[in-house]
C-alpha cells in the first residue's frame, strides 16, 4: 500500500517500457515487481541481469523517496550488485524489495533484494543524492 503523504511515483519512460510495476513505497521502504516476458529474457531464456539491476535500482530509489515529500528526484552516486542465481525464466513474477539503512540530509544509503518466488536473485547496496523541490526553487531563483 502506498503512503499517501509520500509523493507520487516520478514516471520514468525506460521503466514503464520494461513494465515494473510500484506495489509499496512507505516510511523508507519500497517494493516493485516484475512478471517476466521474453524481451527481458537473456540468450539463456532467463532474466537479464539489466533488468535485476534496474529493478534493485529503482526500488532502493523509491525507498529513499518515501521518507520525504519534497523530495524531487534521487540520483544514483554508486551502487553493488551480487547475483546469487538466475533470475526466473520467463512467465516468472519478480520482486524487489528495497530499505533506506541511513539518511543524511541529502545523500540515502539504501539495500535491495531481488525474489523469484522463495529464491533470492540478488541482493544490492546503493548510496543515492536526492534534491528537494525547494532546491530546484533556489537555483531557479
């Protein structure tokens, strides 16, 4: 359930063309899911592990952007990634579950978890810039 104080999900061209789907963004964590078809398939017919970063990616984002309304847009500064196992074959529903572990004023340091069913795909750490609307106020100012 999404937090109706948090601020609505940014609508970003690449992510809805791959179909990622927001279940839950709230009190700095999130989840997005993911049923896979064959254009997020690899030359194995399993998930790419583009589409398990960009999942991890988003859903740590997201996170980070729940714990504060005015909070515009996050930047990615650095992020880890470790595949566990592939990633589910198409037909397969992913889900990725993301946790803001510290906020500082500006920068988020976040954790990420990638599931196929019971399996885990992939965990993620990612530290994210966010700038706040009233900072894009100032520098229009």
């Amino acid at each position: 359930m999404t937090n109706p104080a948090a601020p609505s999900p940014v609508l970003i061209p690449f992510l809805q063309e791959l179909g990622i789907e927001v279940v839950e963004s709230n009190a700095g964590t999130a989840q997005v899911q993911l049923t896979l078809q064959e254009r997020h398939l690899n030359s194995w017919r399993v998930a790419h592990g583009g589409v398990v970063m960009t999942m991890l990616d988003n859903v740590m984002s997201l996170a980070g952007r729940s714990l504060d309304p005015e909070i515009r847009s996050g930047v990615t500064i650095e992020m880890k990634t470790s595949f566990m196992q592939p990633g589910g074959i198409e037909g397969s529903r992913l889900v990725a579950k993301g946790k803001v572990m510290h906020a500082s004023s500006s920068i988020y340091f976040c954790e990420g978890e990638l599931w196929n069913e019971d399996k885990l795909v992939a965990k993620a750490t990612g530290t994210f810039k966010f700038i706040r609307r009233n900072d894009v106020a100032k520098k229009l100012a």
